[in-house]
C-alpha cells in the first residue's frame, strides 16, 4: 500500500464533496425562492382579476350617472356620480380616471387620452395602456344612456400586476437573493467544519509510513466516517495478514529447501573430493546413483509444493472468477494419473463416481484431489485400498478420498492441515504440506477438509463438500 503525500487528489476531492453539498443545499433554496416569486405573482394576478371585475361594474354606474345634456352645444353632459364611481376617483387622486365618448370617438366629459375609437360591438374591452410613465388598467363598452348610444372607459393606474413587476426584484428576488448568498457562507462554513475530521483522517493516513498498518482509532471519528474507518482497518487487517502469511511461507519454505539441499551438496561435494584426489574421476555406485536421484526428486517436489500453495492463497484467489468443474471426469483422471504408483505397491485405486458438477477452480481442485490421492498412496501399506468418490448431497457435492492405511489419530487431525506438520512416526517420505495445501484450497471454495476415520474404523477418510 502506497500512500503519496505531495499529491491534491485527496484536497481535490474534498473540494469536489464540499461543491456538491453546497449545490445540493442551496439548489432548494434558489427552488424555493422562485416558487415564492410565482405564488406572489398569481396571488397578484388573482388581484388584477378582482380589479377587472371591479372595473366593469363602474361602467354602466358611470353610464347611469349621465342624466342630460347642456345648457349649451359646446358644454358637457350634465353628470351626478354614482357614489360607488365617485368613491373609486377619491380613493385613487390621481391614479383614476374616466372618460365618455359619443359613437364617432369624440370625447363628451372625462380625461382626454381616453378618447379612442370604440369596441365594434358591444363587448366589453379591457388592454393595458402607458400613460406618462404610468402603466393604466382599461375598461371600455359601448352603453345606452340619456344621451344615446355612448362609449363608457374607466382607467386605473393601481393594476396588481404592474405593482407586482415593478416589486419583484426589490421585494421578492433581492431578499430571497441575499437570503441564498447569507446561506451559502453559513453552509460553506459548516461543510468546512464537518469535513474537518475526514482532512484529519486523511493526514493521518498519510502520515503513516508504509510499515505502519496498524487499526486507526475510531473513536476519534465522527459518527459518519466510523464505517470508513472500520473498512480502512479492515483493509489494513488483511493487508497485514497476508504480509505474515508471505513472511511464514518465506521462512517455512527456506526452512523446508535447506535441509535436501544441504544434503544434495554435501554429497556432491564430498564426490568433488573423492574426484579431485582419484585424478579427476569418480565411480558412483547404484545405491549412492539412486540416493542422488531420491533427493532431487524429494526437492523438486517440495518446491512444486511450495509453488502450489502459494498459487492457493485463498486471499488472492477470492477475486478470480469461478467456473463450472465436472468431478466425476476430474476423479477419472485422477485415477489414472496415480495408477502406475498404486500399481507398484499393489494396492487397489478404486472408484466410486456419481455424475455431478459444481462451481470452483477447475486446477485448484484437481491440485486438491492430486495431493489427497497421493497422499493415501504414499502411506497406504503394500496390498491396501484406496478409493475415490465422489456424489450429490443435497445442495452440496461430496469428494472423497479412503483409504485403509495407517490413519490420523483424532488429537492429531486438526494439526496435520497445518504447513509442514507431520504426523510423530509417519513412516515414509513428505514434507507435511500435501493435506495443508488441499485446505487451503478448501478455504477458495468457501469450505474446509473434514478428516474421519474409513470403512471398517480402519485408515483415513477425506472429504470436502462444496457447493452445486
């Protein structure tokens, strides 16, 4: 595990965290504030509605308060408002105003820039119009009065809408805008605070020389970040466990290769002599031939052991994928695999093969299966039985491997699956890795060796069960 202290990754993406929080808090506030906008806005478009309604109704009150013509052509229409027309110019100095036209758009009383050409029928008409920088609300209808057929307009410069329009940024989007900014430093300032802890997390890991994996202190964690601590102490957890594992299979394995090495070259180095004195020849006979060839082959098999078992750690074997195994084809060649070597001590490599396939590491189980059955032959005597197995339990598989041998006594069972450990008094040679390979296998697939007695309370029976 490398840890690199010069580089920004770590600040970058605590930078990143902080925008996203601040997008992800302040995204409803922005939200918010123009759903406020649009409620002010219908609740002002609700009011010009009333507005309009309240305008109509002067309209023919107006038209009412005509009641004859003057004294002269040129004078005005005599007028007595209405108080409900009079009470709406007194509230608005102004902001009100009214007009009354004759059919051809000649104005009779009221304001002269009323004066327009009239509806072409008798609908009523409303628009908006400016006025000397003053937005007005009209009304206009044609209505029959005293005086004939006349146009009635009613202006009001109080419109909701404009008022609306003309507040909005001062009312509505300027505080909500201050509210965000105001919000934003609060928020900035208490992401900062909360994410202090995680900088301090970072450092500390940083801090940390690659030799040091020991389990941070979660208790000086914040709630939130415990479950990242406790997978970061996990992770240290497996990082030093397979470090010790690597470190025990390193001495074991040195341990294990010095002693037939030392042996190889003593022997080699005392023919060395025996050639160097003999004028540079030596005789070997048979037996010393046969020796030679006995530890070699001893040391060769010890390091394609060692090979195996390293290939076999569970730890690095759990991301691989696994694949469909057939173990009555496996157990078939097995069989014939060691049938020369049962052969020679005539004993009797038999089979008993159900049909069935489970999910697994195809080479790892025949590596499993090879050292099981090699090792019922090694130490099954001249003339016994060694069977091979395998069926469906239910969900699961059975392999199995008897033998009538010697056997494991009990207290020694859960021992012999340790690397290099070998039964007091085995006769016969072996490096005591056979059975602690075949477990560690076990462990890739999820399971462990199960150790009992065979047929007849005689010998040793192996078994895994693994998953269909």
């Amino acid at each position: 595990m490398r840890f690199h202290p010069g580089r920004p990754a770590a600040p970058r993406m605590l930078s990143g965290l902080r925008r996203r929080l601040l997008v992800m808090l302040l995204l409803p506030l922005v939200a918010l504030a123009f759903v406020n906008a649009w409620f002010d806005y219908r609740s002002a478009d609700g009011v010009a509605a009333q507005q309009d309604r309240e305008l109509a109704s002067l309209v023919p009150l107006l038209a009412d308060s005509l009641i004859g013509e003057g004294l002269r052509p040129t004078d005005p229409p005599v007028l007595l408002l209405a108080p409900a027309v009079a009470g709406f110019l007194n509230e608005r100095p102004g902001f009100a105003a009214f007009a009354v036209t004759d059919s051809d758009g000649k104005r009779l009383v009221g304001a002269e820039w009323l004066s327009r050409l009239p509806p072409s029928d008798g609908e009523i008409e409303f628009h908006s119009e400016e006025q000397r920088g003053v937005t007005w609300r009209i009304v206009r209808q044609r209505q029959q009065t005293v005086l004939g057929q006349v146009v009635v307009a009613v202006a009001d410069a109080s419109d909701p809408r404009q008022q609306w329009a003309r507040s909005i940024l001062l009312k509505v989007l300027l505080p909500n805008l201050v509210l965000i900014a105001a919000a934003a430093f609060a928020v900035g300032w208490a992401v900062e605070r909360a994410l202090k802890p995680l900088l301090e997390l970072k450092e500390a890991v940083e801090r940390r020389s690659p030799r040091d994996l020991s389990a941070i202190d979660e208790r000086a964690s914040p709630e939130e970040a415990r479950p990242l601590v406790q997978s970061i102490n996990r992770l240290f957890g497996l990082v030093n466990a397979q470090a010790d594992s690597q470190r025990r299979f390193v001495a074991d394995a040195a341990h294990q290769l010095r002693t037939p090495l030392a042996a190889l070259q003593a022997q080699v180095e005392a023919w060395a002599q025996v050639a160097a004195s003999a004028g540079g020849s030596v005789a070997l006979s048979a037996e010393q031939v046969d020796k030679l060839r006995g530890a070699t082959r001893r040391t060769t098999q010890l390091a394609n052991q060692l090979l195996a078992l390293s290939r076999a750690d569970a730890r690095a074997m759990e991301a691989q994928p696994m694949q469909g195994v057939d173990l009555k084809a496996l157990c078939e060649d097995m069989l014939q695999a060691h049938l020369d070597a049962a052969s020679a001590k005539r004993i009797d490599l038999g089979l008993d093969a159900q049909p069935v396939a489970v999910m697994g590491h195809g080479w790892l189980l025949r590596e499993l299966l090879s050292n099981l059955v090699d090792n019922a032959v090694k130490y099954t005597a001249e003339g016994g039985t060694v069977t091979i197995r395998c069926r469906a339990a239910g969900p699961r598989a059975v392999l199995e491997v008897e033998d009538d041998g010697p056997g494991i006594p009990q207290a020694e069972r859960a021992r012999v699956l340790e690397r290099f450990y070998r039964v007091q008094g085995t006769a016969g040679e072996g490096n005591g890795l056979g059975l602690a390979i075949a477990q560690e296998i076990a462990r890739v697939h999820h399971t462990q060796l199960e150790l009992g007695t065979g047929a007849g309370g005689r010998g040793l029976r192996v078994a895994l069960a693994l998953l269909l």
